[in-house]
C-alpha cells in the first residue's frame, strides 16, 4: 500500500522493452526475375508516427542537417494504460517465496491492468510493407504470450500475453502524385499486465494448536457469591486436550495430533549443558518431535540452568536433543541444541 516504502519493479519499462524486442530482427528482400537479390533488415524505435513521417518529408541538405529517414522502417508507442476490470483478484491474497525456512518473502496479490501499444510500418511500396506484416501476422492468434522476469516482484515469471486487435492501412501522398509516398500500416496492441506491490518480510507458520476444554466437567462459581472458594470441588476445572497441527519444515510432512496435556500445567526441565533459550521461544524435541513454549529461564547457586515450560504437547523423552526455535530475543539463526537430563511436572 501507500506505506512511503520505495519500490520499483520497471513493469512499464519491461513491457516497452520486450514490446520492441519482438519486432527488430524483421527483413524484406528485393527480388530480380524471381531471384533473391538482397536482404534489408527494417530499423525499429520508439516514438509517435507523427514525428517520422514528418521526418520522412524533411529535405535532404548538403551540411547533413535535416537528412530524411530511408524507409520501409517501423516505429512503436504506448497509447493508454487502463484497469483490467475483468481479472480483478482480492487485493489481500498474499503470494510468499523464498528458501529460508524461518521467513518468506511476502508480496500483495499485483493489480491487472490493459495497456495498449501501437506498432506502425512505414514503406514506400506496398510490397515492402506487405513482407513486413505477413511476418507478424501468422505470430498472432490474435494473442503471442512472452514469460517476462521481475514484474510480479523478485525472481518471480509472469506469462504476459501481447493481443492483436487491429490492423489498419494509409496510403499517403503529399501534394501531387510526384511528390513522396507513404504507405503506414498501423497494428494495435492490448498486453494484459499486473503492477506488483513492494515485498516484505513474514514468518512461516508452521505450528498451529488449538486448545479444547472437557465440556462433561466444567468449572462452576456460585451466582450470589462469585468468590473462587465458592467452587464445588468436584467440579473443578478438567483436563484440556491440545489439537496441533504442524510441518517442521515448509517441505515437510504435516502431522495432525491430540496431547491431553494441559497446556497450563507447567514442567521443569533439566540439561547436560547450558542452554541460551529466551523466555517466550518455542523448544522442540528431536527424538519426541514435541514442542513446549519456555517460561522462566533461572540460574541457581551453582549456576546450573532451571528452565520451566508449558503448552507441551507431549512428553519429552530423557536424553533426547532439544533445539530452540525462532527465538524473539536471539540475534542469531543458529539452532541451539542441548541434551534433555530430566523433565518433572512443576
């Protein structure tokens, strides 16, 4: 959106340029009794026809000023830029890309647009220009798709189709017959093209648990005394059970689970080394695959560690390695990986 964060993706640039590339490698040949006598290859460049034409009627003078443009040549523009109602596609999709397995690079969904382009040729005889269009003709049907780098966003490829939906002719004198001819042949072009938003940076979501009470015992509070000692005890809060879905990595497998842990119940959690987990990180087992989220980081006496954890969402097993993940404290991306002693319930 309008963030004040600069962008710059050269969509239009881009479309010009590969507008013009399809048509600058174009001849004619001139023929004598049937036979190939010689080949012309027709010069291409960007501007309106009006400026070439009036080139094309300049006067040729001995100082080289004002020298007249050799036809047949072509010459090409950008007419109008207008938005494509029919493609429209929600603005708040989202579109992610990147090998990192902690963030992606994340981009708004591009918004399509129609611009036209206008390619006129410009010959003397009818037979030059006709060589020029039955080359590009047969190209279009009416449509020539062209994959195009770095317009939706980095390293991203985009099937751009360029459309032929017009082709006129002008036979041109100036003055009498004897004076200079111009034949225009003037093909209109639609290319169907999306303007990409700037990139930003997200995180990979690839835990998602959803914590589910026991609805047979449910904890009740008297209505006129709302105090916590008005409780029964035999309705006291139950067990919750935990519904987790995962993948460890963007490419792998999803694993759907129950752990009827409560997720408040809180574990202490003993190490063979010193960990440097920060409050709020996510840990994970490598033997288990279970993952708890780290509460309280504590030092003793001795200075052996004292790590408490909660949301378990299963039981980690002694002696297993434990990594943490994404922490929000820790500068670096390196895992840090330390063997389970023990894990008692707090």
């Amino acid at each position: 959106m309008l963030s004040g964060t600069y962008f710059y993706n050269a969509t239009v640039k881009r479309i010009v340029s590969v507008f013009g590339t399809l048509f600058n490698n174009i001849k004619i040949a001139r023929h004598d009794s049937g036979v190939t006598t010689n080949t012309i290859h027709v010069p291409i460049s960007y501007g309106p026809k009006q400026k070439f034409l009036a080139r094309i009627n300049e006067a040729s003078t001995l100082d080289g000023q004002g020298v007249a443009i050799k036809l047949p040549r072509m010459s090409f523009e950008m007419t109008d830029i207008s938005y494509d109602l029919s493609s429209k596609l929600n603005k708040l999709n989202k579109l992610a890309s990147g090998s990192s397995f902690k963030t992606k690079t994340t981009i708004f969904q591009s918004v399509p647009y129609v611009i036209g382009m206008q390619l006129n040729i410009m010959a003397k005889n009818q037979d030059d220009a006709l060589q020029i269009v039955e080359q590009i003709l047969p190209t279009f049907s009416p449509e020539y798709t062209v994959t195009i780098k770095g317009i939706d966003g980095p390293n991203s490829k985009t099937d751009v189709p360029f459309v032929l939906s017009s082709v006129t002719f002008e036979d041109t004198y100036e003055g009498d017959f004897q004076t200079r001819r111009v034949i225009t042949y003037t093909l209109n072009f639609t290319i169907r093209v999306k303007f990409a938003h700037g990139t930003s940076t997200g995180s990979i979501i690839n835990r998602v648990a959803a914590q589910i009470a026991d609805m047979d015992v449910v904890k009740t509070v008297n209505i006129i005394d709302q105090s916590p000692s008005s409780q029964s005890p035999s309705n006291s809060p139950s067990f919750y059970s935990q519904v987790s879905v995962r993948a460890d990595s963007p490419g792998g497998p999803i694993r759907t689970f129950t752990s009827f842990i409560d997720p408040d119940d809180t574990y202490t959690l003993t190490f063979n080394d010193t960990p440097s987990y920060a409050v709020g990180e996510q840990i994970i087992g490598s033997t288990s695959l279970n993952a708890a989220t780290i509460r309280t980081v504590t030092f003793s006496a001795n200075n052996s560690p004292k790590v408490t954890a909660n949301e378990l969402e299963g039981l980690f097993t002694v002696n297993e390695t434990v990594t943490g993940q994404n922490s929000p404290t820790s500068a670096s991306d390196s895992p840090k990986s330390v063997t389970l002693a023990s894990i008692v319930k707090s």
